[in-house]
C-alpha cells in the first residue's frame, strides 16, 4: 500500500519554506522551520487523512526532525537553483514593464515580492506588486536593493 517515492535513509531537498501549522512544539504557528533549499534524510514515511503521504525529514545541521509532505520534496541529487528572494523582500527592477504597450512600471522601480513560483528546470519566478500591477517576473526582471535604497524603502 505504501506507495512513497523516498525510503529510509534518501537525502532530499525542501522546494517550498516549512513553517509551523501548529503542529511543531515550541515555536508559533507560522514560523519559519525550514528553508527551500535545505537538506535532509528521510526517517520514515506514512499517510495523513489516508491519502497524503508525509515523511519525517531530519534534517541534521538545523537538529530538527519535521513532517513533510510528498510534494514539498525532490530528490537532493537534482539540480537546484537557489532563489534570490521571498515573501516580503522587496527588490528593484531591472528592467521596465509594460502593458498593451504602456509603461506601467519603469526599469529601477522598487516592487515588492509576493510569492516565489518554482517551474521544473528553470530559475525561479516572482510574483511582485507594484501600486495596482501585480504580476510574474523570472528572476532576471529583479535585482537586490543598494543597502542605502533598502534603509529608505524600508
């Protein structure tokens, strides 16, 4: 019946951030547990509502052992792409964007960063917000703040 596609002992990767659903002892629900990128060796695995499979990761340099659900998981020997943001950073653009041939948002703007949308094998997307705009960019459309940009943004 046990249909996990990783056994004892596989190293893997996280490819979304674990925060706490309340089930974690010791920290507030929503805190960050783990982050996308991380690695760490399956335990054991077993089922959830009977239809979701979930494996206790531990993950060894954090000393946390947490539940993970199948599809928040690839096999750590794949190649990753780290991302450069996350929810809540914000980032400037490198580019300017338009709509129907409009410029809505000029090249140097600064956008905040909604969400990280990862697609298989290619670098990571944003969706970023900018007044009214919100929209996908690849990751290429942003770059980190100058740290005197990021003390004034802020």
């Amino acid at each position: 019946m046990n249909s996990a596609k990783f056994g004892y002992g596989c190293k893997v990767r996280v490819v979304e951030n674990i925060r706490n659903d309340g089930s974690f002892p010791g920290c507030k629900t929503g805190a960050l547990l783990v982050r996308r990128g991380a690695t760490g060796y399956v335990r054991q695995s077993g089922y959830y509502l009977q239809d979701q499979i979930v494996y206790q990761v531990q993950f060894i340099t954090r000393g946390l052992t947490i539940g993970c659900k199948e599809h928040e998981l690839i096999d750590a020997e794949l190649v990753w792409q780290p991302n450069q943001f996350e929810y809540g950073d914000k980032a400037e653009l490198t580019l300017s964007l338009s709509q129907e041939g409009e410029v809505v948002a000029k090249k140097g703007t600064v956008v905040d960063v909604l969400a990280v949308r990862r697609k298989a094998k290619t670098s990571p997307c944003y969706r970023i917000q900018y007044g009214e705009l919100d929209v996908e960019v690849p990751e290429r459309a942003l770059t980190a703040l100058q740290e005197e940009e990021a003390a004034y943004v802020r």
